[in-house]
C-alpha cells in the first residue's frame, strides 16, 4: 500500500460533503424558478458520485492520519473540488470553455475573486449566489468545515487543520479539540455574517443582492452579481457598511471568536497585530487621499477619502470589490493599493498575502540585525508585546517570504514571456497569489481576466491556489520525497 492511499481515504469523505454545497443554488433555483436547477443537481451527483468511488476504492487502507497526510488533502481539496464546483459554470456559458469555467470555481474556493465573466447582472440569481457560496466557504476553509464533522465519522482532523491553518503560530489551538475549535470557529463566521446581511438588507440592498455580497464581503472574496462591483449601488451607506465589515474580516477570527466566548473586548487590546493593521489602513486612506487631491485626481479631499478608504480596505484585506476604476488614478496610488494587499490582512484571517503576523516579526527581525550590527555580543529577541518568538518560527518567517518573492518574480516574467505586457503580468501575478483579484491594467477592476489564453489562464489559476495554500503546503505535495515517504 502506497502510504499517502489513507489521505485519499479521507479525501472521499470532504468530496462526498463538498457535493451536499450544491443543495444551496439548487434551492435558491428552485424557490426564484429560474430554471438552473439542473446545473447544481448534475454536478452534485458528479461530486458524490466520484467522492463515493474513490471512498470504495480506499476503504481497505483507512488509518489514522499522519501530519504528512493533511497537506495532500488540503492540496486535493483546493485543487479537486473546484473541478466539480465549476460544471454549473460550465454549463452555464459552454462557449468559454473548462478551463476558465475552473478558472472562476478556483478564485471562488480562494476567495481571490478574479472573474472571467461579463453580463453578471444577467445571471441566474442561483449562479451568482453559487459563486459568493464558494467565497463564504473557502473563506474559513472546506478543511476546516470538514474537520468539524469529520471526527463523526471516525476520523481525527488535527493534521489536516495545522496543514490549513494560517498562521506562523498555527500548532497553537484555541480548545483542546480540533473539531471544537473549527466549530467554534464556524459559528463565529455564520454569526457575523448574517449581521452583515441584515446591515446590507437595511441599508438598500434587496436581500438577494444583501446576501450575495455579505458571502463576498466575510469571505474577503470580490465576486459581484454586477459587472459595476459595487460602484453599481453609488450608496455612501452600504460602501461603510462594506468597509466596516471588511475590516472585521480582515481580524484574526480567533479574535473574535474569543471575544464572543468571552463576552470581553480584552482579546482584542491583547492581539498584537491589530494596532499595526488598523493603523495602515488608516494611514493609507488619509494619505491616498490627500496624494490624490493635491494632484488634481479628485477636487474635493471628503470626495477622493471616500473612495480611497473603501479601496484601501478592500484591496489591503483581499476583498477585491470595487467602487470606481483605480486604475485611472496616478500610478503611485495604483502600486500603494497593489503592495498593501501583500500584508495587511492579519494572520487567521480571510485576507490574503503574507500576513501582517510574518510583516510585523520580518520588521522585528530586520530591527534586531541593525541593534547587532551595532551592538555584536547583544541579546536581542523578537517580540511580540511580551511573548518571545522563537528563532525557528522567525527562520520560518523569513524561508516564506522569500519564497512568496520568487514566486512572484517567477511567474511574472513567464506571464510576460506568453505575451501579457509587464504592469499587467505583475499585477496579475500580485493579485492572485495575494488572493486580491483585480490587479492593473488590463486586469483592473474595469476590466476582468476572460480575454487571457488558456496557458495564461492556468497559469494564474496555479497561483491562486499556491497563495491560498500559502505556498509551503502546495509546494511540499510537489516535491518527490514527498511521494517516496
């Protein structure tokens, strides 16, 4: 028996469950009468139907998972399941083909929010809820969903949720067991989020509209049920609301989670991120906008704050809605939105990137070099507030971000070598490995990724799922010692 054969065991159990997602379209077809209903029926007995095979398959080889076993199937979960998460999609607009219908399924699941698709206000009600669905899911994690009820079946999660977790302290748990801790992490995320429908609902949107973009919007996603994002609602009301919530989602959900349990704000004084990542992005507004009226962008500074706050947090956190085209303001403004996307969100969060964690223990890192280049026999730890961090958690730090450089680098100069010119490569790169979706020039929020080939196409799809996965657990199921274990 090959010892990664117990992983696709497990396997078999999320893609039966992952196949139970496509009850919500279907009854959201069923109740709107739009006639798609086939669409989510057909894919969900694909789904369960290849999770049923692939459980009789391995039922003989079950055993308790290995740590080396969660990064295999939480590289099939996000690299497996959107190919049945994209045949509604597919079948929907045949004429675009797979690889971009898997191409829109991969950004859901990401929640990178990278669109191929054009005449969104003409969709199926149930086709855009399907696609913000995939968003609120992979916002927490299908893993981390799966873990919660997979110890029902028999089966431990711990490894599979360490693999998923994001976080450079991620072997830390806030109860004593898995399933609780996704559990209570579930419920915090289903709890906010319907505090923002409602808010949504009560600020004008109509409740279709309100729970489509409260998906997007907890997820981090970007995907809209408008081609104008949300510049198609001109409301200062919900643009707040968006930046508010947004903003709560870009926090450690463990945060909020022991807020709530709690029933005290002390966690989140005691969250060592949160001083720095509300701090940028309230920097970043009131600089952006002060750039961008004293060089004629906007005339009035109240009118360029409105707009650069709702993109500052919605590029920074990884949210990717849009309210105007960014990509006619001065190109400094363009670059300042594309590097905070890079490390604003915090670390346990939806957002996307390296994370302000890594950001913050990088710059803490770099402050202790410059005290021992002065100073050689001192001892200088890093700190965050009072907790030490060890040396192998800063080495691993610095191993990821250099990593998430060269991926970066990489990928860009292949975009540019099929063509693409290299604002455009870069930002696309940028924008899917930091889970953003729209990038600049002729990927900008005006614009959307369905005019690339598919090598490009691909191409992109690979580095969404490669920042999702925060490289590491991808790269470790590509390395050939990881099949000879």
């Amino acid at each position: 028996m090959r010892p990664w054969v117990p992983a696709l065991h497990a396997y078999a159990y999320i893609l039966m469950l992952f196949s139970l997602l496509f009850l919500v379209p279907t009854a959201a077809s069923l109740w709107r009468a739009d006639g798609s209903h086939t669409l989510y029926e057909e894919a969900m007995a694909a789904a369960f139907a290849a999770g049923a095979l692939l459980w009789a398959a391995t039922r003989r080889y079950r055993r308790a998972l290995r740590p080396a076993d969660g990064f295999l199937i939480v590289a099939l979960t996000w690299v497996v399941s959107p190919l049945f998460a994209a045949i509604p999609l597919y079948l929907y607009r045949p004429e675009l083909g797979y690889v971009r219908a898997y191409f829109e399924a991969v950004s859901g699941l990401t929640t990178t929010g990278a669109t191929v698709y054009s005449g969104l206000d003409d969709f199926p009600f149930s086709l855009n809820l399907w696609r913000a669905f995939l968003h609120w899911v992979g916002g927490m994690g299908v893993v981390v969903l799966a873990v919660a009820i997979l110890p029902l079946l028999g089966i431990g999660g711990r490894q599979v949720f360490q693999a998923e977790s994001p976080t450079p302290l991620k072997e830390e748990s806030l109860t004593p067991r898995v399933a609780d801790t996704a559990k209570g992490l579930w419920l915090t995320y289903a709890g906010m989020t319907l505090l923002c429908m409602g808010a949504f609902w009560y600020g004008g949107m109509s409740i279709e509209d309100a729970v489509i973009h409260a998906f997007s919007v907890m997820g981090l996603g970007g995907f809209s049920s408008h081609d104008a994002s949300f510049g198609y609602f001109h409301s200062l009301t919900l643009e707040l609301i968006a930046i508010a919530f947004a903003t709560l989602a870009g926090f450690n959900w463990a945060t909020h989670y022991l807020a709530l349990v709690r029933r005290s704000a002390k966690p989140y004084w005691r969250d060592p991120e949160l001083p720095y990542y509300l701090g940028v992005l309230a920097f970043s507004s009131l600089m952006l906008a002060a750039y961008l009226t004293v060089n004629g962008a906007y005339a009035d500074f109240w009118r360029a704050l409105r707009d650069t706050a709702f993109h500052v947090v919605s590029i920074a956190t990884s949210l990717g809605l849009a309210t105007t085209d960014y990509t006619l303001w001065p190109f400094f403004a363009q670059l300042w939105l594309l590097f905070l996307s890079s490390f604003t969100a915090c670390a346990g969060s939806t957002g996307g990137g390296i994370k302000m964690m890594r950001a913050i223990i990088l710059y803490k890192q770099i402050y202790r070099e410059i005290v021992r280049a002065l100073h050689p026999n001192a001892v200088v730890p890093v700190r965050l507030r009072k907790t030490i961090i060890e040396n192998r958690v800063v080495f691993a730090v610095l191993g990821f971000s250099f990593l998430y450089m060269v991926s970066i680098v990489s990928l860009t100069l292949v975009l540019s070598a099929s063509g693409l010119d290299i604002v455009t490569a870069f930002s696309a790169v940028v924008a899917c490995i930091n889970n953003t979706g729209p990038g600049l020039g002729a990927v900008g929020p005006a614009a959307n990724y369905g005019w690339l080939n598919e090598g490009q196409t691909l191409l992109l799809t690979f580095t969404m799922v490669l920042g999702r996965l925060e490289i590491f657990t991808f790269l470790v199921v590509l390395t050939p010692a990881f099949w000879r274990r």
